[in-house]
C-alpha cells in the first residue's frame, strides 16, 4: 500500500530534479562539444580540450553571467560527472604497465612524485600562497596535471579560482616542458628509454607527454607514455591520503572533507581492467567518453569561476608553479641519470 502511496510522488520529485539540472547539464555539454571539436580541428594534440572548455565557461561567466537556471546542473557536473569520470579513467590503465616500468623506473616516478607534491606544499608556505591553492598547483605538477586539479579538489575543496589558476599553472609550464625537453634530450644524447621515463615522470599533461616523447621516436613515445600512466595510477593513493589527513584535521566538525570513495571505484575498474581487458574498439569508446565527461566538469569550473577573484591571487602563486616546474624537471632528471 505504502509502496503505491509514494511511487507518484517519487516518480515527480525525480521529474522535477531532473528538470532542475537539464538547463546547465545541457550547457557544460555544449561547451565540452566546442571545445573538443575546437581541439580535432586545430590539428594540435597537445591543445588540450579541457583547458579549451575552462577558458570558453570563464568567458561566458565573466562576458555574459551564468544563467540562474543553469547553476544546479553546473554543480551537478562539477560533483556527479566529474567523479564518474575520474573512476572510468581506471579503463586505461592496468597492473601490467606498472610491470613494464620495471622497479627502476617505479622508483623514479613514485619519488619524483612524492617529493614534488612535498616540496610545492613547503614553497607554497614559504611564498605565502594560501594553502588549498598550492596543494592545488602541488597535484598537478606532480601527478597529471588539470585531471590531478579537479580530482583533488574533491578533497582539498579549494575555490573555483584556486582550481583555474592551477590549471593555468600546470598548462603554461607543462606546455614548457613539451617545447624544451625535446631539446635538452637531444643535447645531451639520451637513450630512448631514459628519456621516456624523464618525460613521462616530469612532464604535465599526458597529451603533452605523448607530444614530447615521440619526438625522439616510437621506443622513446611508447615508454614515456607508460611511465605518464603509471604515475596517472598513482593519483588514488594521493587523493585518498589528502582525504584522511583532512577528516582527520577537521575531526568530527561538520563540513570536514569526505571520504573520496570513488577513488576506490577508480582502484575497482584498475584491477577489473587487469583481469578482463576492454575489446579494442570498445576501449576508445571509453577513452573518448571519459575525456568528454572532464571537459565538461572543466566547462562547468569556467562558468563558476570569477576573473577578478582569479587576478586578486597575485603573481606569488605564478612563482610557486614555476619553482615546482624547475623542481620536478631537475629531480627526475637527476634520478634517472642514477639508473
């Protein structure tokens, strides 16, 4: 009886709720389809989408306002997709690549990235920059970039300008990277898999992983992005880690950052992938999917995010992505001249 009382007025509150979010669903998808197309277009793989999408929701956030009615959708894209999107990115990657990388090179990434992430947290103070705004620029200098940001921030819940300075931050100097390393590699005759592990262990982006890596040719392309998605694989111990030092920071108060429980389903889908591989073609379908779910939650970011917040950080954060660049670009350097 009770079941039939209620399911009308489920079934309408569901209606209502989903055309709550419909208006500004339908706008970051807009965004993230103009942005990709914008990228296929350009015939640059290094131009990523998600930076595309960030810029385009910033310009219509700040040139034009964001519509009243879009807002629930936009948050919904910002929590929901986002993390949906960040489990599905366990698809393109597999124990067997962490096998590939050999221990010497595991111990490169995993050290390069920790003492990254430690030394950016230490500039961060020593610089004044505020503390959830380096931790910030701190994830993705040392794990991947704008997809590290937005992961992060699940946990760090820094503002919607602390994200997009990140971002620019990460972008500008990972573009850098991709320009110069090629370069210095051959300057200094590298063999084809040590340079791979430096770029794949340094470098930003995984598009400007993969742009820096075959510039020395296909051996030097295929382990620099093995060593890249290893180092992906090891954003879920980071982000659970920052979980649990700020639940424990915040102790039972109410608003303390929660249990990022979707890094397990990432950690799920990793192991799933290991055992029972995706079909080829199926496998670029989720590909292609998951990388469109992370433009719109970065379209969704833009539209949320006010330029004269953004300006009002100043240059010392700037100066903080600059001196974690150098960092992690010296130091992989370094260790795998070691090995």
């Amino acid at each position: 009886m009770s079941s039939t009382d209620h399911s009308p007025q489920t079934s309408s509150s569901l209606g209502v709720w989903s055309g709550a979010i419909l208006p500004g669903l339908g706008l970051t998808f807009g965004i993230a389809v103009v942005a990709t197309a914008a990228q296929r277009l350009s015939g640059i793989p290094a131009l990523s989408p998600l930076v595309v999408a960030m810029v385009l929701g910033m310009a219509l956030r700040n040139l034009f306002g964001t519509p009243e009615a879009a807002r629930p959708g936009i948050g919904f894209t910002l929590r929901r997709v986002l993390r949906f999107a960040i489990v599905l990115l366990g698809f393109q990657l597999t124990l067997e690549q962490l096998r590939a990388v050999g221990l010497p090179g595991l111990a490169v990434i995993s050290v390069t990235l920790a003492a990254t992430f430690v030394f950016t947290k230490w500039a961060g103070k020593a610089l004044g920059v505020e503390a959830r705004l380096a931790e910030l620029i701190a994830a993705g200098t040392s794990v991947c970039g704008a997809s590290a940001v937005i992961a992060t921030n699940t946990v760090t819940r820094g503002s919607d300008e602390d994200v997009a300075y990140a971002i620019a931050c990460v972008t500008v100097f990972g573009s850098l990277s991709m320009l110069a390393m090629p370069i210095l590699g051959g300057m200094m005759a590298m063999a084809p898999a040590h340079y791979g592990i430096w770029i794949g262990a340094t470098i930003h982006e995984v598009a400007q992983v993969v742009g820096a890596g075959f510039q020395h040719g296909a051996e030097s392309g295929q382990a620099a992005t093995v060593a890249k998605l290893s180092r992906v694989m090891l954003l879920a111990p980071l982000i659970l880690t920052l979980g649990a030092l700020a639940r424990r920071r915040g102790g039972k108060a109410q608003g303390s950052a929660p249990a990022p429980w979707f890094v397990l389903g990432f950690i799920a889908v990793v192991l799933l992938n290991s055992a029972l591989p995706l079909p080829e073609a199926l496998q670029v379908e989720v590909v292609d999917l998951t990388a469109f779910l992370l433009t719109m939650a970065l379209a969704a970011m833009g539209l949320e995010t006010d330029i004269r917040k953004l300006q009002a950080k100043g240059m010392r954060p700037l100066a903080l992505g600059a001196l974690a660049w150098l960092f992690i670009s010296t130091l992989g350097l370094g260790l795998v001249a070691l090995i």
